[in-house]
C-alpha cells in the first residue's frame, strides 16, 4: 500500500469515521452545500456539524443535570423510570435534535442568498440591459455588473473569471445558473444563455425579462400585504387577548370559588410572561421572514 495514503488512514480520526458514515444518508448535501456557496465538502460538513454537536450538547446535557440533580436522585428512590428517562432522556435526546438543528443551515444560507439575490437583480438587470443598448459587448457589461449590486455582482465577478481563465460565456452562464438558488437570477442567465446559443437580440428579451420579474415582484409584494392582516390578527388574538384576559379570567375565578384565599401564583405568571414573550418573538420573526425584499 502506498505510504501516503497509510498516513492518511492514521490521521483519520473518530469524527472522520462518523461524518463518512453519516454522509450517505445525506445525498443531497453535496447541492445544498453548492446553493449555499460553501466551499466544504460534505464530509468536511459533517465533521464541523459532528464536533458542533457534542459540544454544545455536552454542555446543555451538563446544565441539564446540574439543574435536575435533587428531582433525578428523588426519582431515583420512589419513581424509578422516572428517575432514568430524566438520566437517559437528555443523553439521548439533545444530541439528536442538535444534529438535525445544525443541518439545517445550509438551506437556511440558501434561502439568505436567495432573498439577498432577488433584491438586487432588477437593478443589475437593468445596468446590462442599458449597456448592451449602449452598444458595449457583453463581456464589457458583465464586468461592469460586477460591483455595486451585493450579491448579485459576486455572481457575476464569477462568471468574468472564468471566461477569463477560457471557459466559453455560454458555458460559464450555464455553471452559474445551476448553483444558484434565486429563479430570479437564473431566469437572466438562462436568457442570456439562450440569447447567445441562438443569435437572437439579447437586449429585447432581457428587456422583456426584466419586466416580468418586476411585475412579479410587485405582486409578491401586494400578496404580503393582504397576507399581513390575518396575521396581525392572529397576533392580536394570541399574544395579547388570550393572555391578559386568560389570566384576569382565572384571576376571577380562583377568587370567587376559593372565597378570595387562592389565586395566581407568582411562579405561573412569570410562566405566562415567559409564553408571552416567546409568541412576541415568534410572530416577529415569521413577519420578518416573510417579509418579500425587494429593490424595484
């Protein structure tokens, strides 16, 4: 056997063996790593996931036990199964649920690079489509669009630099439309493509391009709109009705049958409090993600 690879089957460590075991049941982690425009490899991925995963699983697990010490030994004595899933069930559990949360941030980077992509492309757009007007070759346009537009020019400073290196535009055009996760953007390099591969006038239909993703653009934008009402309402209902009148209500009723002796206690008002401020946070965020960006 070659020495060289010896050497590297000794450098193989635990995390290598189990990202390597992992990565079939991923087979699509190689493309979403691709849309998010990360440079490692799957198992290079799964090694960072892995190690990710013990050790802040290791951490909650620890924070768990120190917190549940005096009810697991309780258990432990009168309420055995209790007292071993309180054992078991972190051990097992947090781990798990870890992994599967730190795999999700490869879409989570796509869908970031797909909003921040279809911000910018009208406007990107619209600088190649003036400059192919203006009589500049597309080659000259595309290394224009390079910079000011975010994103967007990144993409294209991709493009620049493999015709650069030889690569034929058309095929460079095609390279960046499958990587890409905006259909927004992939609608223009494909035109582009299209353009080029049949001779047609690559100006009018970027044009006619162009003004289809706006219109639907806009529409995307006046859906949000009629979409928030409900929301808010569904807002209104949770997060503020329910809980202020849910607790003056069991405030009233405790007090009424009790004769005025029970009531709310403080621990489960700060656990209203605590389940007001998650749905806060929660409908914050959703509106926030939902929210179309735009620059049109």
């Amino acid at each position: 056997m070659d020495p060289q690879i010896k050497t590297q089957q000794k450098k193989k460590g635990v995390i290598t063996t189990l990202a390597e075991l992992f990565a079939p049941s991923f087979p699509d982690l190689k493309k979403k790593l691709r849309m998010a425009d990360m440079a490692a490899t799957p198992i290079q991925f799964l090694e960072k996931t892995i190690t990710s995963t013990l050790l802040i699983s290791g951490g909650l697990i620890f924070l768990a036990y120190l917190l549940l010490a005096d009810s697991i030994i309780y258990n432990l004595k009168y309420k055995l199964l209790i007292g071993l899933l309180m054992i078991f069930g972190p051990l097992l559990l947090l781990p798990v649920v870890i992994f599967f949360y730190l795999m999700l941030y490869p879409d989570a980077s796509t869908m970031r690079r797909q909003k921040e992509m279809d911000y910018e492309i009208v406007f990107a757009g619209r600088h190649i489509l003036i400059a192919l007007k203006s009589g500049m070759p597309l080659f000259n346009t595309l290394v224009g669009a390079s910079s000011g537009y975010g994103i967007v020019s990144k993409e294209f400073s991709k493009i620049v630099d493999q015709v650069t290196m030889g690569v034929p535009v058309t095929q460079a055009v095609r390279d960046a439309a499958s990587n890409n996760p905006s259909k927004y953007f992939t609608r223009v390099l494909m035109q582009i493509n299209n353009s080029l591969s049949s001779g047609s006038d690559l100006a009018n239909s970027l044009e006619g391009v162009l003004e289809q993703i706006s219109k639907e653009q806009m529409i995307s934008l006046k859906e949000y709109s009629q979409k928030l009402t409900p929301i808010v309402m569904f807002y209104m209902v949770f997060g503020i009705i329910v809980p202020s009148l849910g607790v003056v209500l069991a405030t009233v009723v405790l007090s009424a049958i009790s004769g005025g002796v029970k009531g709310l206690s403080s621990l489960l008002l700060v656990e209203v409090f605590l389940m007001i401020t998650v749905v806060q946070f929660l409908f914050l965020g959703f509106v926030e993600n939902s929210r179309p960006r735009y620059l049109i």
